[in-house]
C-alpha cells in the first residue's frame, strides 16, 4: 500500500513519547488558527524536522481540508500517525491540544 512518503521520510520511525513531547512543546507556543497551526506544522515537520516531505504534507493538508472539523486538528493527528502509529496520533492530538484545554478550564 503506497502511503505517498518517500525515502527520504521515513515512516513510523518514531516514538509516542517523541512525538507527544514536539507536539506539546507547539501547543505551548502556537497561537492563531487551524491556517496557523498547519503553518507551524509544516516548518516544524518539513522544513526543521524533515518527517515528511513537501508532497506528503501538501496531501495530508490536502485532505484534512477536505474533511469536516479543524483541519489542524487532523494533520496534527495524522503526522503522529505516520511517525509513530496509533499512540504516535494519540501523543499528537493530546500534546498539541492539552494545552488549549487546561487554559480554557483555568
């Protein structure tokens, strides 16, 4: 099954731990909207980290905007996904939004 990453981005080569502690250091430190957050995402992902490549990325937010719900949301998770399956897309979601949830509840 072709997942559309290359070589040069491996995938699932990670760690639930890794991702959750990225992902919860962007949720720290990003503000603005989900168009916000994919802007972060991608420099974080593509460009520094190199865990995808431009085209994977391009695809993902490609299709989470396609899909209802914020689309930030939903690239998050599914960069956790690649990088370290189900609990990689678990750590993603729950790193990038406890933050939110915690100031909302303060």
């Amino acid at each position: 099954m072709e997942t559309g990453m290359t070589s040069s981005s491996p995938a699932r080569s990670g760690t639930a731990p890794e991702v959750l502690a990225v992902f919860l250091r962007l949720g720290v430190t990003c503000f603005g909207g989900p168009i916000a957050h994919i802007g972060y995402f991608r420099r974080e992902f593509v460009e520094r980290r190199r865990w995808l490549d431009d085209e994977t990325f391009t695809d993902l937010v490609g299709l989470c905007q396609f899909l209802p719900g914020p689309a930030s949301s939903q690239v998050g998770f599914s960069i956790g996904l690649l990088r370290a399956g189900w609990l990689g897309g678990l750590a993603a979601w729950c790193g990038f939004t406890l933050p939110s949830v915690l100031l909302l509840l303060a």
